[in-house]
C-alpha cells in the first residue's frame, strides 16, 4: 500500500512535466483524496487513462511513473538466433505464413501473435509477400491494340 508520505518523498524526483504529470493522477487520489473524475478534469487526461495509471501503480509500484522505468519486456521472440535461422530454412520456398506461425508456436511452447512472424522475416532479411511478376490475365495482344487506339 502507498502511503501519502512516500508520494510526497517521490515527488521530488520529478524534472520533466509530461511524467509529473501522469504522477499528478496518483498524488490526487492519495494525498488530496479526489475520485478519477475529479483527477481527470484536473489533469487534463481522460477518465479511462487515468484509471489505467493509477492501475498501473497499484500493480508495480510508483517507480513505474519514471520514464525509461517499468515493466521491462524481452525484444527478441527466441533467445536463440540459430533456432531462428533453422526454423526459417525448414519452411524455405513455402507458400503461405500459416505454418511458419504453427512452426514458430511449437517452438516457442506457446501460442504467439502472427506479427511475430513478420517481425522474424524482417528480421533475418526475408520478404513474407512477393509480388507476382505478371497477372494471370495477361495479354499482349489486348495491351498493343489498347496503345494504337487514340
């Protein structure tokens, strides 16, 4: 539980005004004792992102409030860039992300976004989407009578 002191301790640690000002939505329901309506005319935020803050503070703490602070998450999908590269020369020449996205799944022993699988291919320099060269309905015969006609 925070306590109003520690609030007041934490305040001055602030320098920059878009941080304090999210610290604001905290300081007024503990210390000033205002409800989220009242926080949110105040600070100028919408009701739903203050509750979100003052969410986020009561699940992990007011060091979250600092920039370049809080909940740290890991960048890369697999801790092994070799799992990658072979995951990717298995399904080389497929057509389709579908099962790469089941490879990927299995792999990782959990299920992951689609977008994951995009951000692998970029990753390694891979294009997930080619264009085709020519359309199926191609025909030449139609272009040049089409470039003759005024």
């Amino acid at each position: 539980m925070i306590t109003p002191e520690d609030v007041l301790a934490f305040e001055k640690t602030f320098t920059d005004k878009k941080t304090y000002r999210r610290f604001l939505c905290i300081k007024l329901k503990i210390v000033d004792g205002k409800t989220q309506a009242q926080t949110a005319q105040h600070t100028g935020f919408g009701f739903r992102h203050v509750q979100r803050i003052q969410a986020q503070v009561q699940q992990h703490g007011l060091a979250i409030l600092k920039p370049k602070q809080g909940v740290i998450r890991s960048p890369r999908l697999l801790p092994c860039e070799q799992a990658e590269i072979d995951l990717l020369q298995q399904h080389k020449g497929k057509v389709g992300i579908y099962e790469l996205h089941q490879a990927l799944n299995t792999l990782v022993g959990r299920n992951v976004s689609s977008r994951n699988v995009y951000r692998l291919l970029k990753r390694h320099g891979w294009k997930a989407k080619v264009p085709r060269p020519i359309h199926p309905n191609y025909n030449e015969e139609a272009q040049t009578l089409f470039k003759k006609t005024p």
